[in-house]
C-alpha cells in the first residue's frame, strides 16, 4: 500500500504522526507492504533545513520509531536522509530504507540527483552508487527515488542524466519508485506513460508513490499509481488528497485522468491556497477587487478553497475607476457570497504625490508615479487590513506578469503580498 500524505517541511513528528496512522490503516486492511513517498518525515524539498544538525538528529530519532512499529507489522519503505558514507561531496543521502520486522533490511541511495528548475539536490546531498531490492514475504522489490525513474527526461533540450537505474531491476518481482513529483498540466497522463513503460520492459509491476500538497510555490498532486507488469494502470490515488492506495482501492486511474486539465489545475490552484493558509496557521484571507478578471478569479478559487466566510473583497477606488470596475466587483463578491468592503483611496493618493513632490523638488505628477503610487497605496490599506484581522493577502498576478517582474496599478501588489495563486497561471490574449 502507498501512504500518499500530505507532509509540512520541517514537521517531523506531525509527518510521522501522518504516517504512523495510515500504517496502522494498511495494517488493519492486510497490506504485507507499507511505502512511503521521498523524503516523507522532513517533506519536500526541505532546502537549507538540510544544514540544521538538530534537524538531521530528530528525523533519524523519529526514524527509528518508525522501525520500531514494524516489529508486528508489515514491512515499511520509508524515504528520509542519511549521512553519506562516501568521502567526498554533501554530506547527506537522498535516500529510503527497508524496516522489516523491527529491523532495517536494507538502505537505497538515490543515484539521479536532479539539479535543474525548482531542484537543487546536488547541492545537499551525494548521489548513490548501486541498486538495492529486498525480499518482502518471498517478493524481491526494486527501489528507485523519483528521478532515478526520469533518467531519459530532457530539460532544455538536453537529457540530463546518462545512467538508467530502472535497467538494474529486470529481475525483481516488483518495482517501487517514492516520489516527490511535483505538478504541471499534462503531467498526470504523463507519468502513467513513463512508469507504464517502466513496467512493460522490466515486465514487473510498478508502485509509483508520490507527495500531495503544497509547499510555497510548489504544488504536488499526489495521483500515486499502481502498475501491472503490462504497464496497465490497476488502482490511481486522486489528485491533490491523502490517499491510502492499495490494489483494491476505488479510485482508478479511468476516474482520475476524466478530470480534465482545467479541472485538475482549478483543483490544484485551490489546494495551493488552503495548504498555505493551514500550513502557517491563517484561516482568512484579503483580496483586491478590481472587477477584472485576474482579481475574480483569485476570489473565486479562493471562496472553493477556504469558504466564502474566510474571503474579505476590498475594491479600492481612485478618480479614474470607472463605475462599471465599482459594480463588477461588488457583484462578484456579492455571487461568491464573501464579504466586501470599499474605500476611496484619491486623498491618500495625493498626499503621497505631495510628500513625493517635496522630497524630489518636482511636481510629483509624472504618470508613473502616480500609477505606482495608487497600486502601492492599495498594497498598503490591504496589508494594514490583513494585519488587523490576522489575514493573508491573496494578490491576483498571473504566471505572465510575474515571470517579467510586472506589477500593475489594478491591485497588482506581489512584491509585498503574501500568496498569488494566479502565479501559476499565464496569461491569455
């Protein structure tokens, strides 16, 4: 069975606590095998948390108690940290062990370190050198760590890695892959393809185990998969949940790939935003309402995320809103059913054009900096409010103004917000 939890980074005994419970569920349910995605006590990617000893020191405590509840259980792959045994390079090992009856039968080394995109492995640990597989009740399982599976994947036309640690394992009973796989559009259909491939050359069964969640920027969808050794999907975790997923389980591949690409990035945007939110302890949120579209549908995604009740509109009006950005956004509000609120924002606007003016020995009334001064006097009544309600301000900058460091004078305030879920979003013309 896979325990496709939903980790926060650094919570090491929260995550365990995660684990521990669906263990003892697949325990209960008859699982002879129990596996876990990448790096499942620390969460991924834990980034610099890696050079905290203290931090290092609770995972391997906390580690053990995980050996400890297969002494009568089932046998358990867990993926954590480990210190390198190799004499030179980081310190540290991606890597996964083996607990089986209360002992450690075995520890993999992660051997494709990506560094590229959002990764940065190579600049924490060392890769491993070898393959390793164990024998689980007569059952001989191969273990990879996510990109040891993607060795063939081109980034910027290049393919990255010329070792392939999947062509190690054509004698094993099983493949199993524990992941940290994090989501785009298309990448669900994807990965079926690429583990399914896997499957059909080493004609085994494979066991893809990913992490579901967000953690800042970075989103993952969950979706585990189980392969026959056709490479036909048996059983698929859904997307953006904690799932216990076993061969018996409901959800199947067929159910989740019906949801289209809209559909599961509408999913995955809302997930972004509640896990930020839970995830550093807010409930409520603030929005800028300008009446367009970008701020709309931050509002919308934000209703489906955390409620309506916890989603506070604010349409701020200078002199040349126009009355229809005044009523768009009071009715989208009003169909979201969130609180809305509205406030001139011209007097303080020219009282900064005036301060602005005495410290420049200039008029103060150059376009630019009037537009600017309005977006930034909008950031800083919405902050101010999102501080006096312990709130989070939800900024609407999509993918296509924020790759150009483009800030707007329509609410657009990313550099001093606190989340932009449309930041995953590019725009279209």
């Amino acid at each position: 069975m896979v325990t496709q939890h939903n980790p926060i980074i650094g919570d090491i005994s929260g995550n365990c606590d995660q684990i521990i419970e669906a263990y003892s569920q697949a325990a209960d349910a008859g699982a002879e095998l129990v596996i876990t995605p990448e790096l499942a006590l620390l969460g991924y990617p834990p980034r610099d948390l890696l050079h905290r000893q203290a931090v290092l020191n609770a995972e391997q405590a906390t580690l053990d108690k995980l050996r400890r509840i297969t002494e009568d259980g089932p046998a358990l792959i867990v993926g954590h940290t480990a210190p390198s045994t190799q004499e030179s390079g980081p310190p540290l090992t991606n890597s996964a062990t083996v607990f089986i009856d209360g002992e450690a039968a075995t520890r993999y080394d992660k051997r494709l370190l990506p560094t590229y995109d959002i990764f940065d492995e190579r600049r924490y640990f060392t890769q491993g050198d070898s393959p390793q597989s164990v024998v689980v009740n007569d059952t001989t399982v191969g273990i990879t760590i996510c990109e040891d599976a993607w060795y063939n994947h081109e980034v910027t036309g290049q393919q990255r890695h010329g070792t392939n640690p999947v062509a190690s394992y054509e004698t094993v009973d099983l493949l199993v892959n524990l992941s940290a796989s994090p989501y785009r559009v298309g990448k669900l259909s994807s990965r079926a393809t690429r583990f399914g491939n896997h499957a059909e050359r080493i004609n085994s069964p494979v066991v893809f185990a990913n992490q579901v969640g967000g953690n800042d920027d970075i989103l993952f969808d969950g979706t585990s998969i189980l392969l026959d050794a056709t490479g036909s999907t048996v059983a698929s975790a859904p997307v953006g949940k904690p799932h216990i997923l076993s061969s018996t389980s409901e959800e199947d591949l067929s159910r989740t790939t019906m949801l289209s690409d809209t559909v599961q990035l509408r999913r995955m945007l809302e997930l972004g935003i509640r896990d930020y939110l839970r995830k550093t302890g807010f409930e409520d949120v603030v929005i800028g309402l300008s009446g367009g579209i970008d701020s709309s549908v931050t509002a919308a995604l934000a209703a489906e995320a955390v409620g309506p009740e916890h989603v506070y509109g604010i349409t701020l009006p200078s002199a040349v809103t126009t009355d229809e950005n005044r009523t768009d956004a009071e009715r989208v509000a009003r169909n979201l059913e969130i609180q809305f609120g509205e406030e001139e924002i011209e007097l303080l606007s020219k009282s900064a054009i005036t301060s602005i003016s005495g410290l420049t020995e200039g008029t103060g009334t150059r376009g630019v900096t009037r537009e600017n001064v309005q977006a930034r006097v909008r950031g800083l009544l919405l902050m101010g409010v999102a501080n006096d309600t312990d709130a989070l301000v939800l900024t609407p900058d999509n993918k296509s103004e924020a790759a150009v460091g483009y800030c707007r004078a329509c609410h657009r305030i990313h550099l001093i917000a606190s989340h932009s879920p449309d930041c995953f979003l590019a725009r279209s013309w």
